[in-house]
C-alpha cells in the first residue's frame, strides 16, 4: 500500500506541474485532466485496499529537524475517505476534461478577483480559528470583561435583539448612546 500512496502522490503532482511545460492548452488540458484521472483510479484502489486491510499502513519520512518526522496513517476510516474523494475526483476530471475546452484560449478578468476573494477568504478563515482556539483556551469573554447583556440562540432571532437593545436603551440615560 505505500506504492500506491507513492503512485498517487506522484500522480497528483505530475498533474500540477507537466501542464507548466507546454503552452498549449489542448495539451495542457490532456496532461492535467488525464493525470487527475489516472490519480483517482490509484486513489479509488487504494482506498479499497485500505478497508480490506486488517492493519493501517503508516508511513514516516524523516526530517532534518531534530524530532521531527512526517507520518501519514491510512486506516480503514482514512481510507473510505480516499475512496469517496478520488470518486469524485475521477468523475470531475473526466468531466472537466471535456468542459474546460469550452473556455480554451479565453482570459478573464474576473478571475483575478476570484483569486483576491480566495486569499481574502483564507485569511479570514485564519483569523477566525485562531478567535475560537482563543475562546476555547480562555474560556468565555465574560471572565475577563464585564458583560451587561447575553442573547441567546445561533443566531438569535431579530426580535431578542430588539428587546435586549430596549432593554439597554432603557438601562442608560440618552447620552450614552
């Protein structure tokens, strides 16, 4: 099973980067999509060798860093997740094979937005679980700042917020807000 690991990775990656060697893009769509393929039924194989195993396959590359090593564990779990994700991986290079031919020569603008929503995205994705790795270490906010007010439920309903911001209205004087 670690050759087939080995080959799928390889497959993956010569995917990514063979179509770089070329420019045309009808062979640049043949090598992506055909490699993408070709790593899925890999993926799909080992993804069934990996649930008929009795054993998970663990593999460990060494590192230069002292104590540290890289390990990959397929166990019978990770392995119906290979199968499920190489599927779909080998249905939507087989189709996208025939779809991106469509769109061959073609330059949009928009995809350069795309990519800035993308890193915008990313980095709110971080910024987000670094905030509840926070809450999770320090416990709730109310610990360390006074709190006047809790709305319940996710998300609360608009009216709960009417009434706490009511409630509050009523609480301070005009000046305050």
């Amino acid at each position: 099973m670690t050759a087939l690991l080995t080959v799928l990775l390889a497959w993956y990656l010569l995917g990514g980067l063979l179509p770089l060697c070329t420019t045309r893009p009808h062979f640049q769509n043949l090598l992506a999509h055909g490699c993408a393929a070709a790593a899925g039924v890999v993926g799909i194989v080992l993804g069934v060798a990996g649930l008929l195993s009795t054993t998970p396959l663990t593999l460990s590359l060494a590192s230069n860093i002292p104590h540290l090593t890289f390990a990959i564990r397929l166990d019978p779990l990770a392995a119906f997740f290979v199968l499920t994700i190489s599927l779909v991986g080998l249905a939507a290079s087989i189709y996208a094979s025939g779809y991106v031919k469509e769109f061959s020569g073609l330059v949009s603008v928009g995809s350069m937005g795309s990519l800035l929503n993308g890193f915008f995205f990313l980095i709110l994705w971080e910024v987000m679980s670094l905030l509840s790795d926070a809450l999770v270490v320090t416990g709730p906010v109310d610990r360390h700042i006074p709190v006047d007010v809790r709305i319940s439920g996710c998300p609360p309903r608009p009216a709960e917020i009417l009434a706490v911001l009511k409630e509050l209205r009523k609480d301070r004087s005009a000046s305050d807000w």
